[in-house]
C-alpha cells in the first residue's frame, strides 16, 4: 500500500534533478563533439573544454564572445582535445555558442560546436553584520588592554578556594584510613 506514494516521490525527485542546471553541455556535429562544463557560468569564471572532433593527437583553437580570448586545445586523455577558458568579467547574461576549429587535419578542417550560459549571480548582502572575527573581538581586545589582568580580590578568592578543596582532600583521606570499631 504505501509502495504508491513513495513511487510517485521518487518519480518526482528524479525529474526534478534531472530538470535542474545540468553540468556540462555537448553539441555534436558531423566532426565529433565539444563539451562545455560547467555549461552556466558567472562571469570571470572558468570553464573546462573538451572534445573529440580533431582525432587523436591533434590540436585546435577554441572561440566565443563570451570568453576573454581565444583559448588553445591540446592532447588530452589520448582520445580527443582540451582546454580551459576564461568568462569575460563584462560579459552580458545570456547563452554563447562555443566553436573549435582543428589544426593540422589530413583533408578538411575539423570544427565542433556547443554552447555555454552565462548567469549574472547576485550576492546578498546582509542587512545587519554579525560581530565575528577580528573585527568583533576588536572591542573586547581594547578593553582587556585597560585591565592589568587579576588583582588582590582574585588572588585571595583563588587561594580561598585552594585551601577548602586541600582540606576537603585531607578530611576523606583520614575518614577512610581509620579502622572500623568492634
């Protein structure tokens, strides 16, 4: 009986992840594919390239609008190229195609393209700032300056309470040394 709902939450739960910002885009075309990971990005960040389209041991050039300059493929895992890019800082929200264009290709010119968005992400600010850290301890650390640490009335608490607890310790130890009276 209770197999249904679990079932339906369980339906629910995979379509709900599987709907979500996916992690890498891949477009394939006639000469092989290009992956683009993370496929939505801020700007300023950094996203890996790779794809199989030049073959095995080639090199190529990667382009977009959206990254700071044209960025360099390289011989990766022996089975196709990679890169790294990075997001231009002023880059508008919005989705950019991504193109590689192979070097060194017998015949024709390998290409490959895929697309990557770019998000603008805002950071909240908090409304009220929490005391922590240095800058929190800061007015704790300028008041235990005015102070010279314990005084007189410390010293003889201190002592005070050393004296009980010793005899505190002696009493005991006399109570459990004594014999017990017939």
């Amino acid at each position: 009986m209770r197999s249904l709902p679990l079932t339906i939450c369980a339906a629910a739960a995979v379509a709900a992840i599987s709907v979500s910002a996916p992690a890498a885009s891949a477009a394939r075309n006639d000469d092989g594919t290009l992956r683009v990971t993370p496929s939505t990005i801020a700007p300023g960040g950094e996203v890996e390239l790779w794809s199989d389209a030049c073959g095995k041991g080639k090199e190529g050039v990667g382009e977009s609008d959206a990254f700071a300059s044209s960025v360099r493929f390289t011989p990766a895992d022996g089975k196709g190229l990679r890169a790294e890019a990075r997001i231009r800082s002023g880059a508008e929200a919005g989705r950019y195609d991504v193109t590689l264009f192979c070097e060194g290709r017998a015949g024709k010119d390998g290409r490959a393209t895929g697309t990557l968005t770019v998000v603008h992400r805002v950071r909240p600010t908090p409304v009220a700032p929490v005391h922590a850290g240095g800058g929190g301890t800061a007015v704790l650390a300028e008041q235990a300056e005015d102070s010279d640490g314990p005084g007189a009335p410390h010293v003889v608490a201190g002592l005070a309470l050393a004296a009980v607890a010793a005899a505190t310790a002696a009493f005991r130890g006399a109570r459990r040394r004594r014999p017990a009276a017939d």
